[in-house]
C-alpha cells in the first residue's frame, strides 16, 4: 500500500514536469485531498491570490458543473483553461485538475484581463510565455495522460478502501462521542458524505403516540423527505415499528409499500430500515437505500455500523445535554441565591429571573407580569419571540391571576394555546409568591413536546420562583425612601398641567434605568438619575425646597445648563449623571441620535455608550392596566463591557445574545458568522469569565456588574 503511495507520487512529479502542468487532487467540494505537483507558474500564482484565487474558482465551478463524467478541458477563466477528470473508487469521487494553459489567439486578452483583476502582480506577460498553449493535438495527448492517472488512482483506491472503511467509523465514532452537540443533521451529514455506498440516508423520530416523522435526510433527492409524516404499520418504515426488526428491501419500484415515498416524488430501487431504542425509551428508524440499484452487497453491513454509531450519538448527546442542564439549573439557583445576601435590587433581579428561565428553558419567549409597587399599574417585562399576541397574552394573565377572585394556587401550571390568547407555543406560568400575596408571574414559552423534558422545566421554575419571590420581597422592602414617595407624587402632579412632559418624563425613567446599566453606577445614584428623570419639568430651586437634602436639584440644574442655548459648564464638568440626564432627555424629546451627536466637537464615552444602548435595545418592558396597554419603550439588551477582561466588542456581542437565550446557531444567524465562529468565541468569553456554562456566564454578568456598581 505504501509502495503505491510512492509510485502515485512518482507519476505525479514526472508526468507534471514533461506537460508543463500542475496537477490537483480534490474532493467533490474542491478542497484539495493531495499535495500540490508540477509547477506551472500561472497556476501557481492565481493559486496565491487573496481574492478570486484558483481554488475558489475551482469550488465554484464544481457547484456549476455537477455532471462531469469524464476527463473535459473546461474554460475555468476567459482564455484560461483546465482539465478537470472524476476519479470513482471505492465509492468516493476525486477531481483530478491538471493546468493551466491558454490559446496562442487570446493570449493578450488574457493578459489584459489578469492586470486589470490582479494589478499587484507583475510580470504577466512573462508568467504567460511560460504557459503551455492549447492545441488539438496537445488536448488529446493531455487527456490520453489524465485518463492514465484515473487508472492508477482507482487502483490505489481501491487497495485502500478495506483500510478507509474502519478509517471512517473510527472518526464518526469519535465525532458522535467528543462532540456532544453536534447537531443531528451535521452527523447525518458527516456520515453520509465519507462515503457515496447510498444514494440516501434518513431518520425518522416519535412525534405523538402512533406518528412519527422523517426529522433528518441526506441526499439531494430525498430531500422532500424531511418532515414527512407517517403512522405505525404504514408501509415499509411503519411495518418495522411493529416488527422492531432490522429489514431490507429489494427491487421496489413497483411495491404498492413505495406509495408512502412517491406522494413526495421520490422513488428509491432498494431500501434498508434499521431500529434503536432512544433514551427516552422511543423507538427511531435509521433508513436508507439506492435510487438507481436495486439490490445491496456488502454495503449492507456499513449501513448496520452506522446505526449503532448513530445510536450511541443520540444516547450520548442525551445524556450530556441532560448533566448539563441539571448542573446550569443548579448554578443558576445558586446564583439568585447569591443576590439575596447581597443588596438586592428591584429590576435587576426581574431581569435576571426574565434571562435565566430563557436561557435554560429554550424556549421562544420569557417574561414577568407584575404590579408596579409604586403606581399600581401592571408590568411585562419580555425578551425574546414578540408579536401581536404579546399583549393579548399578558391581559390573559392579569385576568387570571389578578383579577380572579378565586384563590391562586402556588403552582406551576402549563398553559396551551387558547382561542383567546392565540399563541402558538405552551407556556410554563410560575406565581412568585411572599406568604400570601402574588408579587408576579414568569411565563416561560417551550418548543418542548417531550413530557419528560416538560416535567424537568416545570420542576426548575417551580423552585426559581420560590427564591424569585423572596428575593423580590427584600428587594421591595429596601426599595423606595421617604424622598421617592414625594417624587414620585411631584411627577404624578406634572401630568395634571403638562401632559406630554409626563409622558416624556415616564419614558426617561424607563431609559434610564437600564441605560445606567452600563455606567456602573451605584443603585442610589441611579435612583438620583431616575427621580431626575421625572423631576426635570420643575424649577430646580422649587426641587431644592421640596426634597432639601436629594441630589435631585443639582443633577436637573447642571443638564438643563448642558443643553441650553447658552451653557455655563462643559460636558466634563458635571456629574455622570446630569450627563446621561441631558442626553436621555434629548433622545426621549426628539428621537434623533444625530442631535445628541452633535453636542461635543468629539462623542464622549457616555455619548458612545447611549449610541450603542439605543442600536442594542433587546429586552422589552410595558406598564399594562388592566383595561388597556400603555406605550412601549426599548430596554436596553445585557451587555456589558467588562474591560479588565478584556472581551472584544464580538464577544461582547455574542455574550449579549448568549444571555437572550440563543444558541449557537441562532447566534450565527444572527452575526452571519458560522457556528464553529461562535463556538470559539463562547469558549473564551467563559474563560475569560472563569464560568463552565451559559447560566454561570449570566450570573457572573450581573454580580460583575453589581460589584462595580458598589465600589464606586
């Protein structure tokens, strides 16, 4: 086998030197399989491009051309051409690319064209005098050459796909054990594309009591596959989950059991349906077959392999997923708990009930409906899937839990979908209680169908909101003085004789008490900042006489200086928060980023940060009557720059939607970078946090945050 090797080699050197030719091994995709020989120059510099190098084009052209069966010289570039040759061994197609060469017509043409797309190459016109021309006679002995290669590369080939074989499961095994969350679809794959032994590869999963459903397909003409539907005892697939037995079909075209396959238009030859038993106790359907052959060899054997690999994948992933969120389930419960021997705060413990349920859960959507201890009026604070229903759905609840006369229970419920609420996704509704009175309800929606992993949501929440409501309790007993009650009865005041200065007023409070998030304030200055908010309609010497020993008049004082006509101080002279006052004030009145720009020759680093707050708004927060819905305002999405850790604005950002609950994928979509992108970031945000999972990275951002807050 070795010897092989070399003489494979050996051909390659020569063979390349006497035509003048580079030779390329690839795999169907265009990633090369082999090292690189001959040393034809052109081919050997467009190789080295940045952009638009030759295996690019070489990609792209096997996405164009994809029924090349035989050795062609193709026009890769105007003027510019290749041979391209499939080689099938062993199941598996190679491209040999042998090049580059160009015709003695169009060689000013072509050199023209490569100046213009490369103009930091030099020497084009030398590169071209060395590349071989393109003549009849050059084309046959060119591919009389290739046509000896496929030859020897087949037998080599074939010598090695006994050795291949246990090469590809040994690295299926080890992906479906080391990577634990490696998508389903990505393992299917994997698998299907080491070797082409079948046209297509699926698997089909419990979805109710007698349905099961096709949830992964390999293989572009069983596409229509995916989703597809069907009942126990329903041709070939259903008959096995009565039998349990492994099957194998052949010569089935005509079958009236293929019927179930061509309602999707799809009509395979010969079929295999192997079963295994799934970790929670369902049964699953590994299938798969040929389009073109009607019977199987030995291949039936590799199939069998691959079902205990796909198996044991399940079982793994499973179990991992299942360890891991028992232990992020812990983390987080002891993480609440953390809060309450700490000052607790009202809003940030909301928040975090809001993101940890989110995070865990997995599901759409988390939010908190409660009474506002001040005004009365009733809250949602959101984050994630929002729509029209939102609303509806919330009003549901204050009907239920608030508006009920009957007795609430303490527990857990789940809630379907109704013709009143008309959401679409089950929803986990957990009171939080104090003794007997209902501070709030987290409502947490689940894509969930499983029971089992229904019970295991339920039992978590069940105990978060029993911490949710104690801890609340503190926060609201710590919350709110003597001076916070006059303010806030000096601002109910203003929307008696300046209605739209009260409804500006609410929306600043609002603003500012998330924006203050990221300034690292204390939580009395951010109490200052927000009674500033709704205070900032008065004369500062009347603030000054009514709450005599409160910040609140000076911070009022220094803004309205900051943003009037004539101002008296700089930007830098004044306090933080008569800073974040004047901006938030200016956003709020006008809605216009632009004006609070255009405040400084330079942006400020409190003026950045408000930009970025503003562009990052994720989390949502209503004041809901229960007659009606108030204006929404955005809340700024948990982000927070934590410079001696020296996270990156990426990793900031990933970190900001690890904590909304998105997975990796998601977050992939959502910054057009690829999971395996996202994976390594994640991996270094919790180095650099000191944290092994998502609900420990969570807290850790908000006791971050809170210890900054305190040290000032």
């Amino acid at each position: 086998m070795n010897q092989n090797i070399e003489v494979l080699k050996e051909i390659l050197d020569i063979s390349s030197e006497r035509f003048m030719l580079s030779v390329i091994t690839t795999d169907v995709y265009g990633e090369p399989v082999l090292p690189i020989k001959g040393d034809n120059r052109l081919c050997t510099t467009l190789l080295h491009q940045q952009h638009d190098s030759l295996l690019a084009v070489m990609k792209k052209t096997l996405k164009e051309a994809k029924n090349i069966k035989n050795p062609l010289v193709y026009e890769i570039w105007p003027g510019i051409h290749t041979i391209i040759a499939p080689v099938t061994s062993g199941g598996t197609t190679y491209f040999l690319w042998a090049g580059l060469m160009i015709e003695e017509e169009t060689k000013h043409l072509v050199k023209k064209q490569l100046e213009n797309n490369y103009p930091d190459v030099n020497g084009w016109e030398r590169v071209l005098d060395e590349t071989p021309i393109l003549t009849i006679e050059k084309k046959r002995e060119w591919i009389s050459w290739i046509n000896k290669l496929i030859k020897l590369s087949s037998a080599y080939s074939d010598e090695r796909s006994e050795y291949v074989s246990y090469q590809i499961y040994n690295d299926l095994l080890m992906d479906a054990f080391q990577n634990s969350d490696l998508e389903l679809n990505a393992l299917m794959g994997k698998i299907f594309g080491k070797r082409n032994d079948f046209d297509f590869m699926g698997l089909a999963e419990k979805r109710e009591e007698e349905t099961y459903s096709i949830t992964s397909v390999s293989g572009e003409a069983a596409q229509g596959l995916l989703n597809a539907e069907f009942s126990v005892g329903e041709g070939f697939l259903g008959r096995v989950l009565i039998t349990g037995d492994n099957e194998y079909w052949e010569n089935i075209k005509n079958d009236p059991r293929s019927y179930f396959f061509n309602k999707f238009q799809f009509h395979p030859a010969a079929l295999y349906c192997f079963p295994f038993t799934k970790h929670d106790g369902s049964l699953a359907l590994f299938f798969g077959g040929h389009i073109t052959r009607n019977t199987f060899s030995k291949e039936l054997e590799y199939a069998k392999t691959l079902a205990i690999i796909l198996e044991n994948s399940l079982l793994t992933g499973a179990l991992t997923n299942e360890n891991t969120q028992q232990h992020q389930r812990l983390s987080s419960l002891v993480e609440v708990c953390k809060m309450m021997v700490t000052r607790p705060e009202y809003k940030r413990i909301i928040y975090i009930l809001v993101d940890i349920s989110l995070s865990l859960v997995e599901g759409p959507f988390s939010c908190m409906v409660l009474k506002d201890s001040t005004s009365g009026k009733m809250k949602l604070v959101s984050r994630g899937d929002h729509n029209e229903n939102m609303g509806v759905y919330a009003q549901d609840v204050i009907n239920r839990y608030y508006n009920d006369s009957q007795r609430i229970s303490t527990d857990v419920v789940l809630k379907n979908s109704s013709d009143e609420t008309r959401w679409e996704h089950p929803v986990i509704e957990c009171p939080l209680f104090y003794k007997d009175e209902l501070l709030g309800v987290l409502c947490v929606g689940t894509n969930s169908m499983a029971q089992s992993r229904l019970n295991e949501d339920m039992k978590f929440l069940q105990t978060l909101s029993i911490i949710g409501g104690t801890t609340l309790q503190l926060a609201q007993n710590q919350d709110g003085g003597k001076d916070d009650k006059q303010v806030y009865s000096l601002y109910k005041a203003t929307g008696q004789f300046d209605p739209a200065a009260f409804v500006n007023a609410k929306k600043a409070s609002q603003m500012a008490g998330e924006f203050t998030g990221k300034l690292g304030l204390s939580s009395w200055n951010v109490q200052d900042l927000i009674n500033s908010c709704l205070l900032f309609n008065y004369n500062p010497a009347f603030i000054r006489e009514m709450i005599p020993d409160s910040r609140v008049a000076s911070i009022v004082e220094d803004a309205k200086d900051l943003i009037g006509e004539k101002s008296t101080v700089q930007w830098d002279e004044v306090s933080l928060e008569s800073q974040s006052l004047a901006i938030i004030l200016t956003y709020v009145k006008y809605n216009n980023l632009e004006i609070i720009k255009s405040f400084t020759s330079k942006p400020s680093e409190i003026m950045s940060k408000f930009i970025a707050f503003i562009h990052d708004g994720q989390l949502i927060e209503e004041e809901v009557s229960t007659e009606a819905f108030q204006s929404k305002g955005n809340i700024e999405s948990i982000e927070q720059t934590i410079k001696e850790l020296k996270i990156s604005p990426r990793e900031q950002e990933v970190l900001d939607l690890v904590i909304q609950g998105l997975n990796n994928r998601e977050i992939g979509e959502k910054l057009y970078i690829s999971g395996h992108t996202v994976k390594n970031h994640v991996t270094r945000i919790f180095q650099k946090l000191d944290v092994s999972d998502r609900a420990h990275a969570i807290s850790k951002v908000y006791q971050l945050r809170y210890e900054q807050s305190h040290s000032n």
